[in-house]
C-alpha cells in the first residue's frame, strides 16, 4: 500500500530541529567555538531549506537540484578526507545526503530514515563529548525525536482513514494539539530524568579505538635506532638530531626537580579549575608522572635518568613491564593541556597504545614521547592492581635502596623523633608507614597559602611543629623523610589524580588542581605501595562507578566546591552540592524507609508462613473453579444485575448482559459490528434462540435509538427471554 504524503506541517518542524540538533552535537566537540556555531547555522539554512521545498511543493523536486546537492556532498566529503580523516568525511557525506533527500521527504518512511541519520550524528556526538552541557542538547534533540514519531503515528492514522488510491487531502492537517505534546514530553522527560538519577547504573561498557601511528609527529630515528640496537647514540657538540628530534634542553624538562616551595597548581598563569585531560576508567586512578627519590634544599630530584626505547609489538601496543597478577584495569585518556611529555600512567602500567613510532620508559614507570604531548593526544593503557588490597603498587624493584634512605645534610633530628613516637605501637614496616600517614591526614590541614608563605624559609620543619599547614608537596615530603628515618625506602611521586567522576559525560575529570603529589614507601615482598598523607585527597580505593547518577553528581559537585574552598572561592558549585546532597539524603531515607518495610513484610511472612501457604492454595482452588465456572457466574451476576436494574431500563441492561454472558463463549461483540449483525451471529451458533434474540433487539433499539419507554408487560418479557437465552448460553 502506498503512504499517503505528509501534510502535517509539524513533522517537517519537528525533523528541522532534529536534524539541526544532530548537526549540532557533531559541532560543538570540536572545541572551536566560533566555528561550531557557522557549522551550526549553516546546517540549520540548508537542512531547513530542503524541508520547507517539500512541504509547500507538489511532486518530485527538479533533479538537478538533488543532484547538485549530492554532489556538493562527495566533493566536501573527498576534501575532509584528506584534511580530518575517514571520520568526519562520512559524517558530513552523511548530512549532505540527508540534504539532497529533504526536498523529496513527502512520507514516512522518508522522516524515520532521516531520523536515523540524526540519530547516527547525536551518538558521534555523545561519544566524543566531554562537557555537562552536551546533555542539554542531548536532551532537547530526544524531545524533537519525540514530536516527530507522534507525527508520524498520527501520519499513519491518516493513512489507515485513506486508502491508496484515494486523493491526498489539500493544505495542512491538523497537528496533535501543543499542549497534549508539551504534557506528553514534560512527562517522558521526567520519567526519564528519574530513572536516570535514581536507578543504579551497570558497569561501565567502554567502547574506544586509540590510533597506533603517530607518523612523524612523535617519532625520533635515534630513539628507535637505540630500540633496535639496545645502544645510546653518542653525540658530539655539532651533531644534529634525527627524524622528529628535540633540542636537549627541552628533553630533560622532565628531569626538572619537584620543589616542595612550590605548587603547580598555583603556578604563574595556570587556571587551578582548567580541564587537563579526561579519563574514561571504571574506577578512580592515581596517575603517576615522575618520581624523585634525592631531598636536598627543599628540592626532590632523580639520581637515575637513565631510559630504555621502546618499539611498539605488532598490535600496535607497547609493552611496558610483564604481566603478572593482580586486577587488570583498562582506562582511556583525552589530553586537553598536558605540560611536557611524560604520559600520567597508573602503577604497574603493563601496556600503552598510543599514536607513536617509539616511547622511553623509565625504570620507575614513567613513560616519555618523543615530543611535547599535544591538545587532542588520546592514548589507552591497562595497568594491573593488588587484588588483595586497594592501594596501587609499583613493581619496580630497587638494585641499590640506598638512595632511597637519604636525608638531606642537617636532617632535623625532631622529624625523627617524631616518626619514632608516631610509629612505635606498629611491629610491621606496612604498619609504621599506615601509622605515619593516619598522623599526618589527621592532625595537619592542607592549605593553598603556604605556596606563597613557605618560599625562602626550610618549610619541613616548621610545618611539622609550627603551622601544621601545607600543601601537598608538604605532606608527601614530610612523610618520604619520617619513612627513610625508621629505615623504610621512600620516594615521592608526582602526577595527577582522576578523582572528579562526572556521571553526566562517564569521564573522570582531571583539571590543574589536581596534580598532586604523593608517597610510595617500599615494602619487602609486595613492591612500592602508595601512600595518600595529604587530608583533602581520598585514601587509594578501588570503588567501582556502579552507584546511582543522583549520589554521582552529589560526590562530583562536592568535590569541586570543596576545591574551590581550599583556593578561597565562593561560587555556585558549593549551592548545586547542597541541592544534590539534600536529594540523594532524601532519596536515600526513602530507599531506607522501604527496604525497612520490606524486611518487616518478610519478617511478617515468614511467621505465618504455614497460614499463607493455606491461604494461597485455597484462593488458587477458589480461582481455578471460579474460572472453570466463569460463564455461570457471570449468568448469576448478570440476574443480579437485571434484578436491581429499574424497569424502564431493563431491555438496555439485558443487551449488556447479553454481550458479557456470550462473550465468555467467544461469542462478544465485534468493533463496528451493529446490534443486528450481532445477535445474527450468535443465533446462527444457537438457532433455537431466534424468537428470544429477536425481542431483546427490538425492544434495544425501541429504548436506545427510539427513546421508548418499555411497559411492563415489555420488561417482563424480555427478562423471560434473557433467563431463556442464559440458561442455554450457560449449558454451552
């Protein structure tokens, strides 16, 4: 059957906004912003101009218009193959295709195939969106998809009413009235919002492709001929670099040392709330850059620089260390603004794929590119963690621990004496080093000031004994040097920590403030174990993201407004965690309240459980008779029925009757089926029925079609005929 042309004009404007709305979240990932927004309206003009051809014109659109269009699209598309890769030329082949179709889009079909195409836009999108906002869009194109399947059911209605070869009716059709639209899309919206926020979320499905070949942006021809060769080349002062070299000055930039004075959260022109990198992981992530094992003049330096090169294998990844037990964690990283070239790796990296020919690894992990790491890096690793405990190890074993156990010239002997006293009721090295990190995360606060007040004076000691304030840099200095005074191998580690998880876009957020700096103390049969003295920053865990969005958004937002605290800013953060604090307190109470309901309910139950069993199998007996029975009890009820029913309305009521009674037989009353073609159908299956069936229906259509009021000679002649007419019905 051919479907009639749409003549609903809000199918066409609902499908514009789709439409525009999927072009839309294909833009606005691409961060440039003014450029997202030419995109946008561009697409809206010619989107929109293509639906508007359709609905004010009859017949099939000039060919050399489509054609034209379409060929517009394989130009555009062959040019974005070159410039932005595979990708993005089949998404914007794909909206000019929807384009070129626009001024043709008469029927259905057409509006759930253009459908489909936006809908192929907005996961793109999704999938690639990285800001809160994004849902906003997310959630007005899911409201535009709504009104344009109501159209469409309402499209499909027309074309049941019309048939085929029927005219189209002229001008437009009368579109589901706005305000049963806007009812139906505030409640689909809320339903979803609520199940959003308030149902538990599976485990984290992650689907990502990393590309494996950097060309030559992160390549070095001597980084892989040492690869190759396991030889450092030797260079002399007027040699020059291979293929993708740096100048030496900017390869040792991460060698730089860590001064504990200094904060690079407070750095000269560094925004502490910036996005960093984003990191898709299942569960919260130290990401350790460098570590620096030699404390002298409130400075953390490396006495080992040396690197391995490293070659990727044939799947494209590299290898960073050999497997071996633990819990393998997988987790994808998107760059925004990385400082130097050291990728954030978790403890015990076992593999990276990254876009490079070649990469240098540290022998405490650390993993070096060839070249500064650039906005837009993606890179996935796997990293393995104890299975017996949540904090991160690293596997790396020391040769010579003596660097380890260093102390600066002039060491103060308080500072040892007070790792003694802290850490004399522990008998185990694990136990003095959770001892001196229980000390520090409760009787020190962290605070941003001492960034400022702490240059040009010997910070350690002052913050021990005197202010008992700091930042990081103190607290994971201060417990590296109590470890090497009771004899415990230490070193401080520098990196970022993935904490922020935003469940609005399923990415941890990394901004600048949380680069962090931390302690891994060596201990004899498991490894380098990470330690979290700093109070403001969690303990190690391992808690996966399974919880609700609602509790999500509450940890988010209280996370950022209890940064923002520690920097002395007020802002709208600190009011949006109140909110979601006080609803998933709510909500919390409320899932309490139940499951004590529920428990008392089955407490309740299984003390009765004997009774209730009894109970059961009398009301499944009782049911399975009651329905075996079922067309006799509806004969008695339909008796009690005409009996308490007054006269003037008794051949009314014995037609309903009727209709319940024989249609326990299968013998109800068909849609559209009149009163007459009714009961010559059931006279044809009891035809010794006729004379009765016959009064019922005149004396119905007299009362209901006439307006007739029956005598009562009439009313007790149709009760004659009802009781005669059951009680055959009844005997099957």
């Amino acid at each position: 059957m051919m479907m009639q042309p749409i003549r609903i004009t809000g199918l066409y404007v609902g499908l514009w906004i789709a439409l525009t709305l999927s072009a839309a979240a294909r833009a606005v990932v691409s961060g440039d912003a003014p450029q997202a927004m030419l995109g946008i309206f561009f697409w809206a003009v010619v989107q929109g101009g293509g639906l508007w051809y359709a609905r004010t014109r009859e017949g099939a659109p000039p060919k050399t218009l489509v054609d034209g269009i379409a060929l517009i699209g394989m130009s555009v598309c062959v040019l974005q193959l070159f410039l932005d890769g595979i990708l993005q030329a089949m998404l914007s082949l794909l909206l000019w295709l929807q384009a070129a179709r626009n001024p043709a889009l008469t029927t259905r079909r057409d509006a759930y195939f253009a459908l489909c195409i936006s809908l192929a836009l907005v996961v793109f999108g999704a999938s690639e969106a990285r800001s809160s906002a994004f849902v906003v869009l997310l959630a007005a194109y899911g409201l535009s998809a709504l009104a344009v399947l109501v159209y469409c059911h309402q499209q499909a209605g027309l074309e049941r009413e019309l048939p085929a070869e029927a005219p189209a009716p002229g001008g437009d059709v009368k579109s589901f009235p706005l305000g049963h639209l806007a009812a139906l899309s505030v409640g689909v919206f809320l339903v979803a919002l609520s199940w959003y926020l308030l149902v538990p979320r599976p485990d984290p499905i992650h689907f990502a492709a990393v590309p494996t070949g950097g060309g030559d942006k992160y390549s070095r021809e001597d980084w892989e001929r040492e690869a190759r060769t396991g030889t450092v080349p030797q260079r002399g002062p007027g040699s020059k670099s291979g293929r993708g070299s740096r100048p030496a000055k900017q390869e040792s930039k991460a060698d730089e040392p860590l001064d504990i004075t200094r904060s690079n959260q407070r750095a000269p022109g560094v925004d502490p709330n910036a996005i960093v990198m984003y990191v898709q992981s299942d569960r919260p992530l130290y990401l350790r850059g460098r570590s620096f094992d030699r404390f002298e003049n409130d400075r953390w330096s490396r006495s080992d620089t040396g690197t391995r090169k490293l070659l990727p294998q044939d799947d494209g990844k590299f290898r960073l260390s050999a497997s071996g037990e633990g819990v393998r964690v997988e987790y994808l990283a998107h760059v925004v603004s990385l400082p130097g070239s050291v990728l954030p790796l978790s403890a015990h990296a076992v593999t990276l794929a990254a876009p490079a020919s070649v990469i240098a690894a540290a022998r405490d992990g650390a993993v070096f590119l060839p070249a500064p790491v650039e906005p837009g890096f993606h890179y996935g690793a796997s990293s393995l963690l104890p299975e017996d405990q949540p904090r991160p190890v690293a596997r790396d074993v020391p040769g010579d621990r003596s660097p380890y156990l260093q102390l600066p010239e002039g060491f103060s002997s308080r500072i040892g004496e007070l790792a003694e006293r802290v850490s004399a009721s522990a008998t185990s090295p694990l136990g003095k080093a959770v001892a001196l990190e229980t000390h520090l995360r409760s009787a020190y606060a962290y605070s941003f000031e001492t960034v400022f007040t702490s240059q040009g004076v010997t910070p350690l000691e002052a913050f021990l004994f005197d202010t008992r304030r700091g930042h990081c840099e103190f607290f994971a200095s201060a417990m590296a040097v109590m470890l090497r005074a009771i004899a415990i191998p230490s070193r401080v580690v520098h990196g970022y920590l993935a904490q922020n998880f935003n469940p609005v876009t399923g990415f941890y957020e990394v901004r600048a403030f949380d680069g962090h700096a931390w302690v891994e103390g060596y201990v004899d049969g498991t490894g380098w174990m990470t330690f979290e003295p700093t109070a403001a920053y969690p303990v190690p865990q391992r808690e996966q993201q399974t919880g609700t969005t609602l509790f999500d958004l509450k940890t988010y937002t209280e996370g950022l407004s209890l940064q923002e605290a520690l920097q002395g800013k007020i802002s709208l953060t600190a009011s949006v965690a109140a909110l979601f604090r006080q609803l998933a307190e709510a909500w919390h109470a409320l899932v309490f309240q139940l499951r004590s309901w529920f428990d008392a309910v089955a407490g309740w139950v299984g003390a009765h459980s004997l009774a209730l069993a009894a109970g059961l199998a009398a009301i499944s007996a009782t049911g399975a008779l009651a329905y075996r029975g079922r067309v006799r009890l509806l004969w008695l009820w339909a008796r009690i029925v005409l009996f308490a029913t007054p006269r003037a309305k008794i051949p009314l009521a014995a037609f309903r009757q009727l209709e319940r009674v024989a249609g326990a037989r299968r013998l109800g009353r068909l849609e559209g089926e009149t009163v007459e073609e009714y009961l010559d159908r059931v006279e044809r299956a009891y035809v010794e029925l006729h004379a009765e069936l016959r009064r019922i229906a005149r004396a119905f259509n007299a009362a209901r079609y006439g307006g007739e009021t029956p005598s009562s000679a009439e009313a007790d002649g149709v009760l004659r005929a009802f009781q005669t007419i059951g009680m055959r019905v009844n005997a099957g």
